[in-house]
C-alpha cells in the first residue's frame, strides 16, 4: 500500500506513512465504541466469507489465464533453488482450485444471506461497493512517479 501511494501520488515516504497511520488509526477507534463488536463480526464475516475466497479465485484466474502462467512457471523455475514447479502445480491452479474455492465461496456466501440480519447484508454490499470504487481508482490513476512503472527492477 505504501509504494502504490507514492507512486500514484509522487508522495515521500513519511508523509504516505503518516497518511497511513492516521486513516488506519481513525478506522481502528471505531472499534472502541459500543458499535464497534456488531462492526468487527460485520468485518469478519465480509472478509472471511466474502472477500478471501473470491480474492483467492480472481489471482488463480488473473495468474493463469491472463498472464499465461505457462511462461511464468519457466520464470519462476529459472529464479527457484529449491521448488521446482511443474505440470500437475498449474494443473491445480489453473482448473480445480478455482472451482473448489468457488464451491466453497458460493456455499458461504448463501450462508450470509440465509443467515445474517439486513445490516449486516447491506454493511456488506457497501462495503464491497466502496472496495470496489478504490480499486477503480488506484487502477485509472495514472502514476506521479516516473519510475512506479518500471515493473522488471522490482523483480
């Protein structure tokens, strides 16, 4: 979070740091107030039901089909001293991860529905919603530092 600010931003370090450490602090003390136990099981159950599982279903997706992870298993084998990947890994990842994790995510997912209270279903859809918003707009931003681009010397 830290690099993408400041390149999306062209911000130093300390003040991306300190913009950081107040959201993140401002967030937090929510937490304290009489709402904050009814928030964190709202929070639990929109990451742990929602979020990670599809999150996990959307980078076997993104990483296989779209980045062509044929390449990328070569890639990561060349950089790799000790595991070395092979067919049956890209196999796993690339068909039947997705789908137990999506069995699984979708079982979930009616879980909440069937069973939580219209607050918590509407915190949730908001929630996603806002999410979503950030995403778009860190992705379209385009970046203040000349250098956030350059992909191959992070690697």
């Amino acid at each position: 979070m830290l690099s993408l600010i400041q390149d999306k931003f062209g911000l130093s370090r300390s003040k991306t740091m300190t913009i950081l450490i107040v959201f993140g602090l401002s967030i937090s003390m929510i937490y304290t107030t009489s709402f904050g136990g009814s928030l964190l099981g709202f929070v639990d159950t929109l990451i742990n039901q929602i979020i990670l599982l599809l999150g996990v279903v959307v980078e076997c997706i993104i990483f296989t089909w779209i980045f062509k992870a044929d390449t990328l298993v070569e890639f990561l084998n060349s950089k790799s001293k000790t595991i070395k990947l092979g067919k049956w890994w890209l196999l796993i990842v690339k068909y039947i991860l997705p789908i137990f994790i999506s069995i699984v995510w979708i079982g979930g997912l009616i879980d909440v529905i069937n069973n939580a209270f219209i607050n918590q279903i509407n915190f949730t859809i908001v929630s996603a919603i806002i999410l979503l918003a950030v995403i778009l707009f860190f992705t379209v931003r385009p970046n203040k530092n000349p250098d956030g681009g350059n992909v191959e010397e992070r690697i």
